[in-house]
C-alpha cells in the first residue's frame, strides 16, 4: 500500500544553523524558509536525489511540535511520511487493521499542498507515519 518515502522531517532548535548544515556541510540543495502558519511551523526543504528532508522549527505560539522541541531541546526526527495512491482507502485499511489515525480522521492539505494523515507513533514502533496523497 504504502508507496515511495516521501520525506523525513527533522525538529530544529536553529533553523538558519541547520540550513547551513545541510547545505554548506553536506552539499544539499535547499529553499529558502518558509512559513506555514496553518501548521504551526517554518520550514525548510532539503532536495535529495531519492527522498527530501524538512527541516522544522516552531513558527507561533501553538505550534504542534513546540513541545517535541521542549523535550528534545537539540532536535530530532519528527516523522517519516509515505506516499499513498489514495488517501482515504489507506485511511479506512489503517482503521480497519487497529491504526489510530491522529486528529479527526479527516485529510489535511499538508505542507505539498497534498492531502496527509497522520498514524500514532504507538502504532508504528514508535514513530509518527505521515501518509501523503501521491
């Protein structure tokens, strides 16, 4: 079901000093930050060959991963997202298998512009799933 990796999203406490990273350190090609604020976040998109990293930093007070960064004050693995052909029959086989889907179980234009969901980490070895709409 699930289809290519789509992207691995990484918390930051720096935003410009991650940047930086990737692209002076390890050649990456990235955009320039870009604020989301119906997500609560500011990112920046690192282009690989295979797969894109975002990177992700608090943007707003409510910021859904503010508190990922309070527990993890250098930073790390956010979630890993899947590409899906259909968004809503993965939705319904996750269901249908004891998946939790997050939040009300609707799709959510995501930060592609691409409708997402996301699964429990408790559900996937612990790690939040994003599945994205291809």
């Amino acid at each position: 079901m699930i289809g290519k990796l789509n992207h691995v999203a990484i918390v930051v406490p720096d935003l410009p000093a991650a940047t930086a990273l990737y692209r002076d350190t390890l050649g990456a090609a990235v955009s320039q930050p870009v604020d989301l604020p119906p997500h609560g976040v500011t990112v920046v998109f690192v282009t690989l060959p295979n797969t894109k990293i975002e990177l992700l930093h608090p943007f707003g007070e409510k910021s859904p991963i503010a508190g990922f960064l309070e527990k993890n004050p250098s930073g790390g693995i956010h979630h890993i997202c899947y590409e899906v052909e259909d968004i809503l029959a993965a939705r319904d086989r996750m269901k249908e298998q004891g998946a939790r889907v997050l939040g009300d179980g609707e799709p959510k234009i995501g930060a592609h512009d691409k409708p997402v969901l996301f699964l429990h980490p408790k559900d996937f070895c612990g790690t939040l799933v994003e599945l994205e709409q291809a």
